[in-house]
C-alpha cells in the first residue's frame, strides 16, 4: 500500500524544481500558470530568489504548491504512475493543499489564491516579534504538554503547533511565555532549536487569521478527493468536501497532528511513503516515527527513475 506525502513550510530552497522546469514542458505551463494567477512572477522568485523573497510567508506557500504540483504531474503524466495505486495523500500544513490539488479536490489556482491569502493573513494576525516556535528535540509530546500546562499561570499563548515525529515537537506562541518554556527545558537538559518563522503558526494566536480566511475558503469550489486525504486536524481520512474546508479553516490554528497521521496510514498498511516535493524533512519524520516502510523523496529526475525502476520491479 502506497501514500504520497506534501511538504510544507522550511522545505523551501532558491531553485528548487529547476531540473524539472528545464526539462519538461508541461512544468513551464505550470509556473507561468502560477505567474499568471497571482500577478506577479512566483515563477521567477522560486528558481531565481531573492532568497528573502522566498521566505515571506505569502510567497514560501504558493511557491512550495507549485514545485509540489508541477513534480507530481510529471510522476503521473510522464511517468504513468497511477492514482489507483495509492491509498492516501497526505500533507504537511500547506502541503494539505497540494494534497487537494492533486486528489483532484481542488484546482490548482484556487490553490494558489487560498496559500497567497493564508500566508498573508498569518504574517499579519501578529506583530512582529511578539510571537515565535521552537522545535524540541528528545522528548515526547505528552512530557511537553505537562511542561506547558506548567506554566499555564503565565500571561501568553504556548502552544503545540507540530506533533512531527518521535522527539520533534514544535511548539508556538507569545515570545515571551516561550522564553519561559525554553527555561525549564534547559534546566532538563531538553534540546531546544528557534525556528527562523515570521509568526507564531499552528496557534490560537492565528484565530485572526482562520476568520480572514473562513470565507475565502468556504467561498471556493471543493470537490471529494478521489484519494483519501489524511487531515492535519484530525490525523484521519477525510473525504468529505465540506468537512475538509472547516478543518482547513481549523488547521490555521490547530496542532497539525503529523506524527498521528503517519502512524494511522502505518496501521492501515501502508508500506511505501513518497515525498513529492522540495526537501526530505517528511521522509525523515516517517523513519522517526514509523519502522519496517520503505521512504522515497522525489526531488530530482535521478529520484523519479528510481522510484519508476522500483515500482516495476
């Protein structure tokens, strides 16, 4: 049983997609595709930088969808693999959207237009400095969560924003009940890395911006996905349209339960993981969490031949 995976956020990279877009065609129609919805040139900014241009929240989200869509597209048109073959999509954050784009839930411009707007509406729902995430390493989501509840007497927002893997949990919130956190983490010897993000995601503090994005998402055309889209929210299956537009206004400020999704598609027998996508940080969060599967990351021409030669076998 095979699942594709999306990535999301810190998978981006200046040139990423470059191999694909010199060589095939249909890539190129793809990025000037995006070019055109979003009117301006993501196109330009995804293979060429600057890399500060990158990293704005509003140009990192549609920028990963279009890398994320366009190697997706050359896996099913070029290389026939077909869709019947995998039991479930599944995405990191944003990755969802691909997801939904590529289980044919959701068109890829509207897709574009939604990540623009979402990435907008996250960088401005807080102030500058007043909100960040850390990762923490080594310790398991249920310690974390008693450590938090802690110090939940602190004025402030804290957060798990990602249950990743086995020992990578990132948490969000205000900087400052952070900071608090980070203290009684060091005094326990936990491992503690600052995430370079511009805004606390993945917390209540994004309730702003779920509000500036429920109408958006609830006024655009949804179809069932023809593949079971494993839901950040919920770590289960959701096939259902309209359900999957709430939970996507709910995702903006909901722990993205990747960790759990993992495990369920593990238990449902999924034996081949695929990363589709700029980056391996999904595959290394599978083999954290999950043993006995076997994990693909689709970044280059080389991997694709691989997996092709691999699944003939």
């Amino acid at each position: 049983m095979n699942a594709l995976l999306f990535p999301g956020q810190g998978s981006q990279v200046v040139g990423m997609g470059t191999e694909f877009y010199n060589n095939y065609e249909l890539v190129k129609k793809i990025f000037k595709l995006a070019d055109e919805k979003l009117n301006f040139q993501i196109s330009k900014i995804i293979l060429e930088g600057p890399e500060n241009e990158l990293q704005l929240t509003k140009n990192t989200q549609p920028a990963i969808l279009t890398v994320s869509y366009s190697i997706f597209k050359v896996l099913k048109d070029e290389h026939g693999f077909d869709l019947k073959s995998f039991e479930y999509f599944a995405g990191h954050s944003l990755g969802e959207y691909s997801a939904l784009v590529c289980s044919e839930s959701l068109n890829f411009d509207d897709a574009l237009f939604l990540l623009h707007e979402r990435g907008k509406a996250m960088q401005e729902a807080v102030p500058i400095g007043k909100g960040s995430m850390i990762a923490v390493l080594g310790v398991n989501i249920n310690e974390l969560s008693i450590l938090i509840k802690s110090i939940e007497s602190e004025i402030g927002v804290c957060e798990v924003a990602n249950d990743n893997a086995d020992g990578q949990v990132i948490v969000s919130g205000d900087t400052k009940k952070l900071d608090k956190l980070k203290l009684i983490l060091k005094e326990k010897k936990i491992k503690t890395i600052p995430l370079k993000v511009s805004a606390p995601f993945h917390c209540s503090l994004m309730k702003q911006a779920a509000l500036n994005m429920e109408k958006k998402i609830y006024n655009t055309n949804f179809n069932n996905p023809i593949v079971k889209i494993i839901n950040n929210v919920t770590a289960k299956p959701e096939e259902n349209f309209e359900t999957i537009k709430k939970l996507l206004v709910e995702q903006i400020f909901s722990t993205v339960k990747w960790r759990e999704s993992i495990i369920h598609m593990a238990q449902a027998g999924v034996k081949n993981f695929i990363e589709v996508g700029p980056g391996k940080a999904l595959t290394g969060m599978v083999k954290r969490t999950v043993k006995d599967v076997n994990c693909f990351s689709i970044n280059s021409i080389a991997d694709m031949k691989k997996l092709s030669d691999e699944f003939k076998r």
